[in-house]
C-alpha cells in the first residue's frame, strides 16, 4: 500500500476541463456550466467527473501490470476500491484515496 492522496476538485477547474474536452466557449457555455454542483455528478455517476477523476489522480499509471486493462470502467473499478473518505459540497469535492497492493477483479464476462 502506498501512502494517502488526496484530490481536491473545485468548480472552477472542473468548469475549465468541461471547457476543453467538450470544446465549449463563450458565455453561453459558461452559463450551461455556472450550475453544476458536485453532489449531483457524484450521484448520477458523471462519466466526464470520473474522466476528470482518474486524469487528475494518474492512477491507472500507477497500476501493476496485470490491471492494465485499457477500458474506463474497469479502471473506475479498481480506483474506487482505493478512495477511502469522499467530502462533496457544491462547489468542492475532496477525494482521498490509497493505492492498494491488490484489488478485487470483477467478473470475466464483464471486463475480461
């Protein structure tokens, strides 16, 4: 096991990824974004705040080789198998995890 981690996401550099990856701009853009909340996209599963996720930890490159499948939800998988505290107000969401020596496979028929 490694030591702890911590993430720290706040709105503002969400809102810039969100920008980028989706190719938004102008102020219209920004307004579609100005009501985003974190206890929403933790709950309905956001697939771009998990992408922002698992970009922001590097996880998937601290992983060992026999856990290098190259597919989201797999990675997603195993890295919440590593957050140990989740703090999410509006505005922040707090994510502290530990990579962990050994992680729990999920069945074959879905990943392998």
């Amino acid at each position: 096991m490694s030591e702890m981690q911590e993430l720290v996401i706040t709105k503002e550099c969400y809102r810039e990824f969100l920008c980028q990856r989706l190719r938004l701009q102008g102020t219209a853009a920004q307004r579609e974004i100005e009501n985003i909340g974190f206890p929403f996209l933790f709950a309905s599963g956001s697939e771009m705040l998990r992408s922002y996720i698992l970009q922001e930890t590097a996880f998937f490159s601290t992983l060992a080789d026999e856990y290098k499948i190259p597919d989201r939800g797999f990675m997603w998988y195993l890295f919440t198998q590593a957050i140990r505290e989740i703090h999410v107000t509006h505005d922040q969401a707090v994510i502290k995890y530990q990579s962990q020596d050994c992680y729990r496979k999920p069945f074959k028929q879905f990943y392998l």
